[in-house]
C-alpha cells in the first residue's frame, strides 16, 4: 500500500514523502495517528496544499527566529553571584537564571533552548547558546561577576 506521510516516522520518512508500506502497518497505525494519507490523487492534491501551507508556515518562523537571533547577539547578561574565599560561588548559574535576565531586557526565551555544555561554577564571561529553532542558534554573552 502507497502512503504519503503527514509528520516525519523513524526508519520510514520524512513529511510528504511516498512510500509503501505493508496494509495492516498502514491501517493499525499510521492512519489512526493520522501519521499517513493513502496516495490517491484526491489525498495528493489535499497534501500538497496543506504542505505548502506548512512550508510558509516554517520560513516565516525561521525568519523571526533570525531576527531574534541577531538582536540576541547584542545582548549581554550580568549575572551576580555571591562568592566564597577563593572566588569560587556558591551553587552554579542555571538556564533558568540566564532566561530571567533576558526576561528583564525584553526577551521571551523558553528555558529548555539555553545549551549549557557544563553548569557554570566559576567567575567570568561566557558565551551561552540559545537554540532558537532546531537549525538557528543564538549566542548571548554572560558574565558571572560577585554579589
């Protein structure tokens, strides 16, 4: 049985891709997760629309997040942090440290896109990267300084 498929399926395909696939995978799971449309003309004609649509839909969302990308990379972050003998600082600079800070300056960052390779446990400048979308980052630079 021919399908088109709607989302992307591991070790299947990607959105709007043809493929066949044996009828009971068809009928027992792709159709009922509306995963698949069967490839008739009638489903085609729907589907290229409505991934045109998407299409619009994605570089709209890929043109903002570029433009917050670029206002992002001026923007840097003080961070205040309180410190022992050695300056070495109590605890680590979080994610979500990092999004409050960018709150305050206008800035609506979820706080699962701040890649943190490493929790930060020392004084200095860091660049931090925001991941905006799954291919447009952000580097924002944050500077851990004492209380």
């Amino acid at each position: 049985m021919k399908v088109i498929l709607t989302e992307d399926v591991d070790r299947l395909g990607n959105a709007g891709e043809i493929v066949a696939v044996k009828h009971g995978f068809a009928r027992n799971f792709l159709l009922p997760r509306q995963l698949a449309l069967i490839a008739n003309k009638g489903n085609m004609a729907v589907y290229k629309e409505v991934r045109r649509q998407r299409d619009v839909q994605q570089s709209r969302a890929k043109r903002e997040a570029e433009v917050l990308a670029a206002a992002l990379a001026k923007v840097s972050c003080n961070v205040p942090v309180t410190v022992g003998e050695g300056d070495r600082i109590f605890g680590s600079v979080t994610a979500q440290q990092i999004v409050d800070l960018l709150k305050e300056q206008g800035f609506d960052i979820d706080r699962r896109a701040v890649q943190l390779d490493e929790p930060i446990r020392a004084l200095g400048v860091y660049d931090v990267t925001l991941r905006l979308l799954a291919d447009v980052d952000a580097k924002v630079k944050v500077w851990v300084v004492k209380e």
